[in-house]
C-alpha cells in the first residue's frame, strides 16, 4: 500500500499551550493511499497535532513537510497552496451557517478552483449524493439538518473537489452504529476510487479496526506508531489498557489471537 | 515548468478513421482544470461525425470526479445524437469510479424547487407575524416566570445569590463608568457650545448654564445612559445566557431542579436596577462637568458662579426626575436582554437575531419610557 515517500512527513515537532507542553519532539511519517489513525487519551494533543498539521495552531519547534513543501502555518500553507490538496472534516461539521447544503459544498469549488456554475451545481449534487443523502436535501440550511447529516454534508464538502489528503477529526463520533458503520464503508469506498490518503482523529475502535492502515498513539508526548497489530503486542501502560482494556477487549477480539 | 503545465491542460485528439472518430483525451481532466475541461468537450460537441464513436483514454494523465463527470456527460450527450461510443483503454479505477458515479447521478428534478421571490416575500410575512404573536406570548409567560422567580427570592431571602449580584454589579456598573463618563462629558461640552452659539443672539449667552444643566440633569444625562448600557451591557447579557442555553446549562440548571429565574436572571435584573441610578448619577455629573469646561472657556465666568448658577437652575425637583427614572430603564433593560437571551435556541443563527432584537428593543423601550416619564413629570409639576 504504502510506497517511500510520505505525503505528511512531521520532525521534532513541540507544541504547547501555556506553560503546558503537548508535543516534545514529534516525528510522525503518513505514506501515500493510506488510512492513518492518530488514538490517544483526553488531553494527548490529537487535534492539536491535526490543527498544527493545518497550520491553524502556531507550532514551538520543528517542521511540517506536506506533498514535499514546507508547511506548519498558515503563510506556507497559502504560499505553497496546499489546502487545494485537502478536504478538511471538522468535528462538529463546522458547515457555513449562513448557507444552504448545495452552497456549502459549491464553496470549495467556486471559490477556490473557479468552477463553472452548472458544473459546481452537478458535481455539489454527486458529492451529496455520494455521501448518503439525497435532492431533497439540497436547499436545506444546517440548523435543519441532524448531527448525522451534517456530518455527511461536512464530508461531501471536504470531497468536494477530490483532494489528495483527507482530514478527519473525530469522523464517526455522536453517530449510532449503523451510520457510524455505512460512513466506515465510505471512507473505504472512497480511498479506493480516488486514491485518497486519510488521516484521521478518532476513539472509535471499530472505526480503527475496520478502517486504519497504521496508526499513531500519542503517550507521554511522543507518538507511538505501528500497525494495530503490532500495538496491540506493545506493553507500555496506556497501550495495553487502551487496547486490552473491556471495551478494546470486545472491539478488537478476534485480532488477538 | 511551462511545458508541464502545457502537458497538464486537457484537450482533446481527434483521430478520424474511414468509419469512425477516435478521440484522445490528453492531460489533467481534474477540479483544478474543469473550465478547459468543459470547453473542450463543448468544442467536440459542435461538429459531425461518423456513426461509430471512440474514446480512447490511454493518453489520460489524471481525473477525479469532475473530470469523469464532464467526460460521462459528453459521452451521454453524443449517445443521445445517436452515436455509437465505446471506451478504450479505460483503467480499472476509471472504471470504478465511473460506475460509483452513475450511481450517485443527481436528477434535478427531486431538487425541491426554491420559492419565487413574491411567495418569499409571502412567507415571510406570515413568519413575521407568527412570530410577533409567539414573542408576545413568550414575554408574558416570562414575565410570569420573573414574578414567580422573584417571589420565591423574596420569600426566602437566603436563595438571593448575592455574590452572584455583586459580580454583576462589578461588570455591569463600574466596568461601563469609563465609557458613560467619557460620552456623558462629550455630550455636555457639545450640548454648551450648541446652545451658547444660538443664546448669544439674543445676549442670553449665560442662560446657556441653565440650558445644561437642566437638560443633562433632566433628560440628558440618563438617556445616554440607559442607551449605553441597552448596548454594552443587554447584548453582553443576551449572548451570555443565548449561550448558556445552546450549551444546554439552562437545561442542566432545569434537571438539578434549581429555577434558571432565580439563579440567572433575578441577579442580573436586581444588578441592573441597583446600578443604573449611580450611573445615571456619575452621568449628570461628567454631563455638567464636560459643559462647565465649554462655558468656562467661551463665557468668561469663574467655576464658582458656573456652580453657583446651576444650584439657582436645578431644583432638588429635577435631579430626582433624572434620578428616578434609572431604576425603570435597569429593570427594562434587565427583563428585555433577559428574555431575548432565553429565546435562543439551538443554533448560532438565533443569537444572532435575538442579540440584535434585545439591543433595539431595550433602546426602543427606554425612549419610550423616558418620553412617557417626562410627560408625566411635567404634567405634574415637577
């Protein structure tokens, strides 16, 4: 899967926030057409490192290499014109409030590629319908949309014009099973087709389990990073308790054997 | 580097055979260069061809949706003139995605039809007014609530949060003393230099001391103020707890069965109404002073008789109907801001409408008030 070039390559990277130190030193490579997972506790720095990734957090030392050019704020991002290259899920969807589902998803388009207008409109329809919903959809505002749908629709909008890098923070969190399980499939359907590189924020064992290629634990600062196979077999404290512990016991059963 | 982005523009290769076109789609067929993409494909659209129709993508560098999308459209399109197309050399993640994107083909039709602009004007207006009626129903109920909020409080006067009241009256009163004092003061040296400028004509320029005094005592001085703290003070605290209640802590306060009333709003409305009399008061004062300074200046008269002459000017009378009416703007303020705070729901976007309705709504009201008042005062004699 994974070829010798990292398309995110992170060295010594420290953040902090305060007096509080999150990263120390950081290296963390993310090869292309791969799912990676960044896990770790409450308060390990998971969005943070994704933010700094972004360049929405000013980082204290080290460097942040995307697709080969030098990333790690927001002017070397611009400079280099990186953010064409990725589609940004946040957390809470953080959908345009002032603009219907269609306008969302024809932001990125219009705005940043200078799309046409009847093909943003086709293309703001696939995407919509892509990620699970549908027409009727298309005029709505995001107070009318559940939490679910707006996940989607925030997904559809970071699709929007195929990026190569696919950030997700927190993906599958606050929906139930089924959804969590169908946007699961999609993430897989996804990568597969438009030879996507994933990166993404997440507890969700299943998601995990189902979804990531090589994952990065953040303990004690550092991130920590192999297969789940490998993690599983790692004794340091966290690790085992993170996977070994009841509900990694269930998630996780049969990869323990 | 400019024979790469000449490599990389999408175009289109025609090959004609004795019975057939073969086209030959060269370069990028991606977001990033879906304008040339479409031109393109325009372009070919335009002319005649022989029935058998070929699209040969060996040459294809790159796609993503877009680029398949306006590719498959094409092909649709030539279909539709009764042609006969064939794909050639198509790879397997073309094929892939192709076939992921027929499945997800929008159909305009299912997309709800957005209303005209008079039916919106329509609807609008018959939100407007179901609105008004809710609002006002909301606010009586509210009203309700306060009493009920405030009787309980009085009842047992320990449940009156006290720290929580002083906290209040540290950001309500003197965090704003700064700012009333500086416009208060601007007002009474504008108010001065108008009024000399117009007096003088008559050779009544001292009588600009009386104009003044009266008038920020009476008038001036506690309008501004109520106006002042409508909007520094009632926005702050109709996004306060607006916030509060997207936050769900409203709800949370509900579920420990604490009264929101008693412990949110009863503080906020008793600081506003304990605060607004002193303000009102250092209001008078920076308004008199600011005139005295302009006086001062272009009247040529000693601060003694400056002071003098507004002891003459004021009665005990019109202090007191500045004075008392701060306690009705607190509370006016205090209720609106209150309320409009607990109209918000669920998402930013009410905020938003809420924030600005209780900022024009406390400034409208206390107008009013302010108008009802003096009319009242000077019918009775005062």
């Amino acid at each position: 899967m994974s070829n010798n070039t990292p398309v995110i390559s992170i060295r010594g990277l420290s953040t902090h926030f305060g007096d509080h130190i999150i990263h120390n030193r950081l290296d963390l490579d993310i090869f292309k057409g791969e799912i990676f997972g960044i896990v770790g506790g409450s308060g390990a720095g998971k969005s943070v490192l994704l933010r700094a990734i972004l360049g929405l957090t000013t980082i204290k030392h080290g460097t942040i290499t995307i697709l080969g050019k030098d990333a790690g704020s927001l002017q070397k991002i611009m400079k280099n014109q990186l953010q064409k290259h990725w589609g940004v899920l946040f957390q809470g969807g953080a959908l345009f409030s002032s603009l219907t589902v269609g306008e969302n998803i024809q932001v990125p388009m219009r705005d940043m590629e200078n799309m046409p207008k009847d093909v943003a409109r086709e293309m703001s329809l696939i995407k919509l319908k892509m990620v699970g919903l549908n027409e009727e959809d298309f005029h709505k505002y995001p107070s009318e949309l559940s939490g679910g749908m707006v996940k989607r629709v925030a997904l559809a909008r970071a699709l929007a014009v195929d990026p190569e890098i696919l950030f997700l923070d927190e993906p599958t969190a606050g929906l139930d099973p089924i959804s969590a399980a169908a946007f699961d499939e999609l993430i897989l359907t996804l990568r597969a087709n438009l030879n996507l590189t994933v990166v993404m924020v997440t507890h969700d064992l299943d998601s995990i389990k189902r979804l990531c290629d090589r994952l990065a634990v953040l303990v004690d600062k550092q991130a920590v990073v192999g297969t789940l196979k490998e993690l599983i077999q790692d004794d340091h404290p966290w690790l085992h308790e993170y996977f070994h512990g009841p509900r990694g016991l269930v998630a996780l059963s049969e990869l323990k054997e | 580097m400019m024979e790469k982005k000449a490599l990389d523009k999408p175009k289109i290769e025609i090959l004609s055979q004795k019975d057939r076109v073969i086209f030959k789609p060269y370069g990028l067929w991606v977001a990033r260069t879906i304008r040339d993409v479409e031109q393109t494909c325009d372009e070919i659209l335009e002319k005649t061809y022989p029935k058998f129709l070929i699209f040969d993508l060996s040459k294809l560098e790159g796609f993503d949706t877009a680029g398949i999308w306006l590719l498959q459209r094409t092909i649709k399109k030539f279909e539709d003139m009764n042609y006969k197309v064939e794909l050639l050399n198509a790879s397997d993640s073309f094929l892939n995605l192709s076939a992921q994107l027929n499945l997800y083909k929008p159909s305009f039709e299912k997309v709800p039809v957005q209303r005209s602009f008079f039916e919106d004007r329509l609807v609008n207006i018959g939100i407007a007014t179901k609105n008004l009626f809710d609002l006002t129903v909301n606010l009586i109920v509210f009203l309700g609530e306060i009493a009920v909020g405030s009787f309980d409080v009085l009842k047992n006067p320990r449940r009156l949060r006290m720290i929580s009241i002083f906290f209040h009256l540290e950001k309500f009163g003197l965090n704003a003393v700064m700012i009333i004092s500086v416009i208060a003061g601007a007002l009474g040296l504008v108010l001065a230099f108008q009024g000399e400028e117009q007096l003088r004509r008559f050779g009544a320029e001292i009588y600009t001391i009386n104009l003044v005094s009266i008038s920020v005592v009476r008038e001036v001085g506690i309008l501004i103020t109520g106006i002042l703290v409508a909007g520094r003070t009632g926005s702050a605290i109709t996004a306060e707890i607006g916030l509060m209640k997207i936050n769900q802590e409203v709800d949370a306060l509900n579920t420990f069965g604490l009264n929101p009333m008693e412990i949110l709003i009863v503080p906020r409305i008793l600081a506003l109404i304990f605060i607004m009399p002193i303000l009102a008061f250092i209001s008078d004062i920076m308004g008199l002073l600011g005139g005295g300074i302009m006086v001062l200046i272009s009247l040529d008269v000693s601060p003694k008789l400056y002071i003098y002459r507004i002891g003459e000017a004021i009665t005990m009378g019109s202090f007191w109907v500045g004075i008392i009416k701060a306690p009705f703007f607190g509370a006016i303020i205090g209720i609106v801001s209150c309320f409009e705070g607990m109209q918000v729901q669920g998402k930013a976007e009410s905020m938003r409408t809420c924030t600005t309705r209780s900022v024009v709504e406390s400034i409208f009201l206390v107008t009013l008030a302010d108008a009802l008042l003096s009319v009242f005062f000077t019918k009775i004699g005062i």
